[in-house]
C-alpha cells in the first residue's frame, strides 16, 4: 500500500487512556527517580509536582491541538500547520532524537532491573521483539499495554507496602544535592522524561476514534493517573530509605526495598521495573515510528517510511528504523545520560506545541492563551537548568536540526 494509505481508527478513550498510562507509568518511578533525587534531594516532591504542571500545561495544548488536527505526528503536524514547515520539522526532529534516547532509556532499565550483568543483550532482545510485535497492529499494542501495565501496577503496589513497613524509616530523607531551588527544578526537568508519555495518545490521533471528544479526555485522565501514583511511590521511597540512597543506585525503587526488613519482595520490584519499562518502550515505538511517517508524508524524511503495511495497516517500515536506530544507542550510550538529553529535547518539543496552541483562534478554551503560555515558560526553565553537558549536547543537536531545516527551506526556494 502506498504513502498515502491511511491508519485505522480502532483505539477507544479506555484504550487512549491506557496507552498513555502505559506509557509514563514506568520510566519516572523506576528510573527517573534516582537522578531527580541526587538533585533535589529532600525536595524530591516538590521536583514531581513542579513537573506536573508542566506537563499540564502541556498536555492541554496537546489535547486542543490534536482534537483540531487528528493525525499522526503529534506537534510535527501542529508546528507545520499553525507556524510554518520550519517549526515543524524542528518538532519532528526533537522529537524523533529525543524519543529514541528514551526508547534508549526504557530498554537500559529492564536490563538493570532484571538482569543487570547483561543489561545490554537483554536491552536489544527487547528492542527487537517489540518492534516485531508493534509492526502487526496498534490493536495488539493496546492489548499488550493493559496486560503489562496491570502488571506493572501490581508490582508497584507491592513495592509501596514494602516501603511503608519498612522497619527504619528516615523520616528527614536526607538532602542529597543540598536541595537547592535551580536542584529542584534539575530534578522535575528529569521527571519531565517520565510525564511525557501522555502524548503519545496525541501521537495516534490518526488511530483515535471521535478524536475531538476522545483525545481531550484521555490525556488529563492519563496525566491525572500518573501522578497520583508517582506521588505515592515517590514519596514512600523517601520516606523508607531518604534521598541519599535513591541517588546512588542505578535500580532505586529495588534498591529502597532491599534495603528494608521485607527485602524478599525485591525480586519482584525487579521484575515490575522490568515489565513496566516493556510497556513504555512498546507505545514509545509505536509514537516514533508515527512521527516518521508523518514527516514521511510531508516530504521531511525519506518517502519509504510513509509505507503502510497492506494487512496490519502499520508505518512497519518506520517502526524496524526505529528499532535500528535505538539499538545503536544501546550499543554505545548509558541510562542517565539517555534520561536528560531526552527531556533537554522533548522539553523543546513541547515549547513548540505551546507555540502551535497560542496561535488557536480566541473565543473558546482551546483559545487559552494562558496554559500555553505557562508551557512555554516552564519547558525553558526546567531544559535550562539540566547538567550543563546535557544541555549542550541537546543544543547542538536541536542546532543541527534547526540548520538542516534552514538548508531545507532555502533548497525548497
């Protein structure tokens, strides 16, 4: 079936809802949580909640945007229709880049939950099954998302009854990173990485049905979800063994249970993480391999990737280079550094969604220009105060998409 071929509406508001739970519920709790510690330390929450503001913010933009335009892309299609090719693409290319060292990311943690002395072999085993599984129908991916994310909240729910029973608990959780106000928004800049997942239901809009109804409602209520539950589990971990101890460890809600009297639960702490991670890499794949399509469409990637399978009616070509793509970054990157420089770009991303939001027409909500205008803000504080490599190697990143979209333009005149 040819470029132009399109995707099926199949997904529900549960199933919207769903995939973008399955798709934040995971990558925050289980790993965002360490690097968020080492820089707010005992103003951990208040990194969490600065964070979901944000995203807020965010996600309604998202939700307007995507009701008025229910295709795949996300902001890749926003940019191009209310500010020009230019911004775009440079969503696009944020996005994509970002995405990737994400999927990166997702892929890292289930090896070092589950079998840390292989993490990378096990992190490109993942990767490829997948991959395979995405490529035979978002019916199958919503399906798999229910069952691991039941799962996943199964495992959480027994990682906070091992906190909370904790014999020791350290009530004061000691400050690591000195708490400081540019740590606590470092630390809600990297739980950013885990809230982002909401837009993947925005992602899909081509896939949603009654998308003008049922996208506005699915991203709060997945939003909503997700931070309850970060809330509970965040805050049981620092209660149980302080920020100190989440800071230092690669694995820290495994960490925290072992540390505590029920440490025979560990094992399936481990075990969540792992299948928590599954989850978000699986709609992770599926969000990317949508934003290349549709930049397939618009003749901002090669043309091959716009190919819909003619049975499964996927972009199943989009999806395998995703899957290259990631595995090279496996190969070569590691868990931290793939969290901050994909919310240093994903955080650019969304500054263009806030953009595209502004520009809505007056006169009813999805013409507030206070939310957006909050989004923006919020996005360059929070990418403004990353480490400072991880921002510049986001800039130069974001510099190369902003010149090659330059280049574009000028050799399209």
């Amino acid at each position: 079936m040819g470029p132009t071929a399109t995707l099926a509406r199949r997904l529900g508001t549960r199933d919207a809802v769903l995939i973008g739970l399955g798709s934040m519920v995971g990558a925050g709790i289980f790993t965002a949580v360490g690097p968020a510690a080492a820089a707010a330390g005992a103003w951990l929450l208040l990194g969490l909640a600065l964070a979901a503001l944000v995203a807020l913010c965010n996600a309604m933009s998202s939700a307007w945007l995507a009701a008025r335009y229910p295709e795949s892309g996300g902001t890749y299609v926003y940019g191009r229709r209310r500010l020009g090719p230019a911004w775009g693409f440079m969503a696009g290319w944020a996005f994509v880049v970002g995405k990737t060292a994400s999927c990166a990311a997702m892929a890292f943690t289930i090896g070092a939950y589950l079998w840390p002395s292989h993490a990378r072999a096990l992190a490109v085993a993942a990767v490829v099954v997948l991959v395979a599984l995405n490529c035979t129908g978002i019916e199958r991916t919503a399906a798999a998302t229910r069952v691991l994310l039941a799962i996943t909240l199964f495992a959480l729910a027994v990682t906070v009854a091992a906190l909370l029973l904790s014999d020791a608990p350290i009530t004061s959780a000691s400050a690591a990173g000195g708490g400081s106000a540019t740590g606590v928004l470092q630390a809600a800049a990297f739980f950013f990485f885990a809230f982002a997942g909401y837009a993947r239901i925005a992602t899909l809009g081509e896939e949603v049905r009654d998308p003008e109804r049922t996208i506005p409602r699915a991203i709060p209520m997945a939003l909503g979800l997700a931070l309850a539950l970060y809330a509970v589990v965040t805050a049981s971990a620092l209660w149980a063994v302080g920020a100190d101890a989440l800071a230092s460890s690669q694995a820290p809600l495994a960490t925290a249970v072992e540390d505590g009297s029920l440490s025979g639960l560990a094992p399936i702490v481990r075990a969540g993480a792992a299948v928590a991670s599954v989850g978000v890499l699986l709609a992770l794949i599926a969000g990317i391999s949508r934003t290349g399509l549709a930049m397939a469409r618009g003749g901002d990637a090669p043309s091959w990737l716009a190919a819909v399978h003619p049975r499964f009616r996927t972009p199943y070509r989009a999806e395998i280079a995703v899957g290259v793509l990631v595995v090279v970054l496996i190969a070569f990157g590691d868990l931290r550094g793939a969290i901050g420089f994909s919310s240093f770009t994903i955080l650019g991303y969304y500054a263009i969604a806030n953009a595209s939001a502004l520009t809505l027409p007056r006169g009813h909500a999805r013409g507030s220009r206070l939310l957006p205008a909050a989004g923006i803000a919020g996005c360059i504080a929070l990418a403004a105060c990353l480490p400072a490599a991880t921002v510049l190697q986001g800039a130069i990143v974001l510099g190369a998409g902003a010149l090659l979209a330059a280049v574009r333009h000028v050799a399209r005149d």
